[in-house]
C-alpha cells in the first residue's frame, strides 16, 4: 500500500451518489451541506500535499453542458481526432438520476475532449429537400407514388 508521500500529483477522485446523498438522509440542505463537508474533510489531507484534486460525478469528468433542442446536433471529438456528428433528434430524453447515454465508443485511452451543439443551417435544410425530391424517397424511406395513382 502507498502511503501519502507516494500518491500521484493529479488525481481524479469520482464520487459517486451514495457518496453524496446516503439513504439514510432526507437530502435537506443542511444534511446535503453536512455530507459535503465531511467528503471536503476526508480530502483535504490529499489537498494539503499539493496534489491537484480533479473531482468528478462517479460517471467520469464531464465533457461539456449546454442546454438544446431537437432541432440542433451534437458533434463530438477525441484527443484522436475521431468525431461524431448526430441530431439531436435522435436521443431520448432521460431524467437526472439516470446515468447517461453512451454517445460514442473509445478506446482504452481515447478520450472524448470537445463537445458542441450545431444548428442545422439553411444550406442543409435545402440539400435534404433537394435529395428528397431527387431520388423520389420520404423520410421514411417509401418512394413517393406519382401523382393521380
């Protein structure tokens, strides 16, 4: 075992919900306040010798937050290069305890760096139009049926 003297300069520490909100609270303010001082307190010692705490939900660090709609799309990329760009339109909506979607599949030591939101610009909107028009599809994929049939 290491001791403090060993530990490394940074350090994620993820905590988890049961770490901030145990079951045997109600989740007042002044018991949420209280568990928050006592995980504070049990870090500090780690604080004290210089490392850098990088502290995160017990999912990971988050990547960006932003509010959006599903008009827009996402496009995010890693410190690999690789990106994704999906609509928004796509993804269901989910409630805060939940612990996310997986939007994108990295290797081992890929990480996702940058997120952002994109607005569909008009110039899309009109290619979408035009493509529908010129191989005679919907959006569901059915050919249109010609007019008077």
């Amino acid at each position: 075992m290491r001791t403090l003297n060993e530990v490394p300069r940074r350090l994620v520490i993820a905590i988890g919900g049961n770490a901030v909100h145990p079951e045997d609270i109600a989740g007042t303010s002044d018991e949420q306040k209280s568990v928050a001082d006592q995980t504070a307190q049990a870090l500090l010692p780690l604080a004290e010798l210089d490392n850098e705490l990088v502290i995160t939900h017990g999912n990971g660090p988050v990547v960006g937050s932003f509010p959006a709609t599903k008009a827009q799309q996402l496009m995010l990329v890693t410190d690999q290069a690789k990106l994704i760009r999906m609509g928004l339109d796509t993804l269901r909506v989910i409630g805060r305890g939940s612990a996310g979607v997986r939007l994108f599949n990295v290797s081992d030591n890929e990480h996702v760096v940058s997120a952002a939101k994109i607005e569909e610009s008009d110039d899309e909107a009109e290619a979408d139009a035009e493509t529908t028009e010129a191989t005679g599809e919907l959006e569901g994929g059915t050919p249109e049926a010609p007019a008077g049939e």
